[in-house]
C-alpha cells in the first residue's frame, strides 16, 4: 500500500471532521467556499447525452427504430440528423429551422406530443440549448478518437498552491452556488491526497481535506444530477454517476493525473445508484434499476393511462346520456300534466 500524506490515525480524524464541516458547507452554501456564480449564468455546451433521455421518455414510444412513425427515429444523433421522410428535423445552431423544437414547443403544427401536453420549460430549454450550440454528441467523444494524439492535452502544473493541477475549460467549470440548502448526495476520498470529490449542482465538487475549502472550479457533467463517487484504489480515475432519475445513467470516466476525459460505461435508463471498480477500473460494477423491470413499469403505466382516457370518455358519454335522459324526464312530465288538464273533467254546471 502506498504511504498516505498523513499518518493514517490523524488522516482518518481528519476526515471525518472534513465530512462533518462538509455537511454544513453545503447547506449553507458559504461565500467563502462557492464561487457564488450560478449554474445559469454559464450554461455552457448541452451534449446528446443530455436530451437523450428527454426524447426517451416522451417521443421514442412512436419514433423507434421498431416503429419510426414518419420515418423519424430519435434514438441516436445519426438517426435524428437523419430527419424523416419530411425533410431534416434539426439545423445546428437554427432553433427557428428545426421543427423538432417548433413542434414541441408548440409553436407550430402538428404539436408533439400528441394529445398531450407541453413538455416542461426545463426540458425545451435544454432542447433549444443543444440545437444552438452545435448538436453535440457527447462531451467525452473527442477522447474516443482512434488517433494516437490525446483529445484533450494533460494540463501542466501551476505555482500556485490549488491541491489540483491546472484545470482543462472543457472538463472544468466555474464552482455554482447552490440556491438553497441541498443533501450532499455522494462525495468519494482520493485514496492517497488530500482530495474530497462531492456531488454539487449538475458538478462534481474537489474540496482541499486539509483547509476544508473548496477549489474555484469543478467537474462539469452537464445537466444531470451526481449520484455516486469513486476514486479508484490506485487513485488514477475518478468514477461519476451522472444521471436523471427515471430517464438516464451513466458513468463517466475521469483521468486524474491528466484531467481528460475517458470513455464513459452504461446507458441506463435510470438513475445509477451505486458503482464499484478493482483496483485500476478496469472492471466496473453499477447499481442501478433493470431495464426489464422499468420497461414493464414503462408499460403499466402506458396501460393505465390508456384506460384513464377511456374512463374520462366513457364518463363523458354517461353525462350527456343523463343529460338527455333529464330533457326527457322534463318533457314527459310536461306532456302528463297537459294530458291530465285535457283529461280532467269540467265540473261547471
């Protein structure tokens, strides 16, 4: 095992007293600790990754690969750059010339979804985001690449006295504020320095566990939320759990030493809750929902909503029978009472 920076006994104290701090930092959201910039003010690139799940959860049931209604298949970017048998459905950086965002944002015809109503402001923001900066894949698909050259160069070491080295713009991003008091929901220790990775607003947080103070800049990982943290044991690889829950999951793979991005494992349609590695990450293990159970569950709810929808018909028909049944109660009534007027006898003499 490799000498830790501390004498294990007071690393350990000190850790805990860490965590312990951290819990009030992160309710509080102190000035001294956040950069006090907000995760709006710098949007940054909205990546595929990132309104994939928006189109799983409300446009893929009819534009599949198994049933591409109008040709349309908006499962992967190849097939949504495809368009449909309309014409191209995205134009990057054209929101005004991208019907897949006029029509699902309702401004023009036919509305989508259909029958249903708009989808949130959220979830067109993000739509519209994607559009404008460029129809991104995926923010770490530079890193892919089969050429021998690095995507990303590793950052070289600066003098001032930040626990991290230089941090590279496209993982790094300003620190945001956090708006109001929010449960720290995964936080990893870096096996060997005096790092705590913390889950933060759409970020991945690095905190000095010496000086309990957080660094100007953290992880980036688009707008989805941390779930879980792993440093792996040999300390080169930062493991994040990034996701929506109900909608995606993913692990993204950092290099520590470089800041670089590598390729990511799973494309889940959960949120992931938990995930393990050996000691160098070349294995993974993720915890997550199946995808047969959440498609069932998928599909029950699908069943329900269907028979909502026949009940409120069905409920409709029973009103305007009743209330056709009362028009009809009314005019016998009248007709009876005009019967018994001309039926009566006249009993003048």
């Amino acid at each position: 095992m490799s000498q830790s920076f501390l004498p294990p006994s007071k690393f350990s104290i000190r850790l805990i007293l860490v965590l312990l701090l951290l819990l009030t930092v992160a309710s509080n959201a102190s000035a001294q600790s956040m950069s006090g910039i907000e995760s709006d003010a710098n949007p940054g690139m909205v990546t595929f990754d990132s309104v994939k799940p928006i189109f799983r959860k409300h446009c893929e049931r009819c534009h599949n690969e198994d049933q591409p209604r109008g040709d349309l298949v908006l499962t992967s970017l190849d097939k949504v750059l495809a368009g449909s048998s309309s014409g191209h459905v995205v134009v990057a950086g054209k929101v005004e010339e991208s019907p897949l965002y006029l029509l699902t944002a309702h401004l023009d015809t036919p509305k989508m979804p259909p029958n249903k109503p708009r989808i949130t402001q959220r979830e067109l923001n993000l739509i519209e985001r994607w559009i404008q900066t460029g129809l991104v894949e995926e923010a770490q698909s530079s890193s892919k690449s089969t050429s021998a050259e690095p995507a990303m160069k590793p950052a070289t070491q600066t003098s001032s006295a930040s626990v991290s080295p230089a941090i590279s713009p496209k993982v790094f991003g300003p620190l945001a504020s956090i708006p109001q008091p929010t449960p720290v929901r995964a936080m990893a220790a870096h096996p060997t320095e005096p790092i705590v990775a913390v889950s933060g607003l759409h970020q991945v947080a690095i905190m000095n566990a010496n000086s309990a103070q957080f660094e100007l800049q953290a992880i980036e990982v688009g707008e989805r939320d941390v779930s879980a943290l792993r440093f792996s044991p040999d300390g080169k690889l930062l493991l994040i759990a990034a996701g929506m829950i109900g909608e995606s999951g993913t692990v993204l793979v950092l290099d520590w030493n470089t800041k670089q991005w590598l390729p990511g494992v799973g494309d889940e349609s959960d949120q992931i809750q938990s995930l393990d590695c050996n000691n160098d990450a070349s294995e993974i293990a993720i915890g997550t929902t199946s995808l047969s159970d959440l498609e069932e569950s998928r599909r029950a709810l699908a069943s329900v909503e269907q028979s909502l929808e026949q009940t409120y018909r069905t409920a409709e028909q029973l009103e305007e029978s009743v209330a056709r049944l009362k028009q009809l109660i009314i005019l016998q009534d009248a007709r009876l009472k005009q019967l018994e007027l001309t039926q009566k006898p006249n009993r003048n003499p």
